[in-house]
C-alpha cells in the first residue's frame, strides 16, 4: 500500500492530540485516574497519572503503527491495493474508537462522570457495524478479516465467509448499539454473545465451504517435500 497524506495526516493529527492533551491534562490531574469500568458500568480499577493519562496514547499509537506497516510484511500484501478503501475505513474507524475512549478517561480524571452502559454500547456498536460493511471487501491477506485455515487456502470460502461475517457484524453492531440505548448490562451481555455466536458460526461456514470447494489448497507446509516421506 502507498503512503497517503489524504489518509495518513489526519489520523496523525488524532494521535498528537491525545499526547497533547495529556501534557495539558498532567499539572492538574488527579494521583488516580479510572482506567477500567465493569460490566455495571462503575469504575473498577484506577490506575496513576502516568497510566492513566499516557497508555491510551501510546497503544494507539502502536496500533496505528502496526496497522499502517503490517501489510508491507504480509506474504499477500499484493492484495491490499484491492481493498485499500475498506482497510482505510477500518483504520480510521479503530483510531477513532480509541480517541473517544480517551476522551472519557479524560472527562473521568475531572469528575465528570459518563454513562458506560451507554457509551460502550454506542461506540463500540457502531466501529462493529461499520467494519461489517466492509468486511466483504476484504481479500485474502494473513493480519485482517475472518482468518481461518479454510479461507487461507480457499478463495471461495474466504469470499463466502466474508460476506456472511459482514452481515454478522453489521447486525452485531446493531445490537451492541440498543444494549447501549438500553443502558443495562444484561442487554450488552445479550448482544455481545450474539456477535460471538455469529463470528462461530462464520468460523464453521468457512470449513464447510472449503470442503466443497474443488481449487482449495493445501497450506504452505502441510505436504511433504520433494524426496520426503510421510
């Protein structure tokens, strides 16, 4: 893939306000800072300033980096040209998820409180349900998408799966996100074993199409080399 400053600067620009802000946010900010919240939706562990304040930054600037130079190392990195949009959208998409969620420890270091029953729901259903719109963009690739043994050694099952999963997320996404209307922690539990469920059945559905499907491939290293016995 390409260096893009279209793509690329404003996701720098996300990352440098994170570390800017907390720089601006240490003189004033509490010893601890919540850091982890439970299902109820009450703050369940705190952590120090510099935990507080400066991990969220730091894991999403790796994630970012990791996501931006994974594919270079990616035996089919050939194939991200095809689905370089729907990575992008999946980038942004992660970027942002994390950017929010350090918005609120922020407003958490000040006192002032967020409703996580609410807000886990919204916005991590709604990354959930855009990711499901592109996920039958995706090619075959080892880092991203549903990665089985299956749909690494079938074109058909890889594109089949795909768009099943799309449709899991998308509707995953949906329910995360009225659990989050909702606001009770019984309604996330609900969805969130509903998506996983799905993302199951997306997993069996890729064996089932590899097995009917007469071009699949044997994975790098399952048969035996020239000369080699069994």
């Amino acid at each position: 893939m390409k260096w893009s400053w279209k793509t690329e600067l404003p996701l720098l620009l996300v990352i440098a306000s994170l570390w800017v802000a907390a720089v601006l946010a240490w003189p004033t900010a509490p010893d601890q800072i919540p850091v982890h919240w439970g299902m109820n939706g009450e703050v369940n562990r705190y952590g120090g300033k510099a935990e507080g304040l400066l991990a969220m930054p730091a894991i999403t600037t790796f994630i970012y980096l990791a996501m931006l130079f994974l594919p270079r190392l990616d035996p089919g990195r050939l194939n991200y040209t095809k689905f370089a949009g729907a990575y992008t959208t999946i980038r942004v998409s992660v970027i942002a998820l994390l950017a929010v969620i350090y918005a609120v420890v922020l407003l958490s270091a000040r006192g002032i409180q967020v409703d996580m029953n609410h807000f886990i729901g919204l916005t991590v259903g709604a990354m959930v349900f855009i990711m499901g719109n592109v996920m039958g963009k995706l090619r075959p690739n080892w880092f991203f998408g549903v990665r089985t043994p299956w749909t690494l050694s079938s074109k058909r099952s890889w594109t089949h799966t795909h768009r099943l999963a799309g449709w899991v997320f998308v509707m995953g996404g949906i329910a995360l996100m009225v659990a989050g209307v909702v606001g009770r922690p019984v309604a996330m539990v609900v969805a969130s074993v509903l998506l996983g469920a799905g993302v199951l059945v997306s997993i069996v559905y890729s064996y089932i199409v590899w097995k009917s499907d007469p071009e699949r491939v044997p994975p790098a290293g399952t048969l035996p080399a020239n000369g080699e016995r069994l």
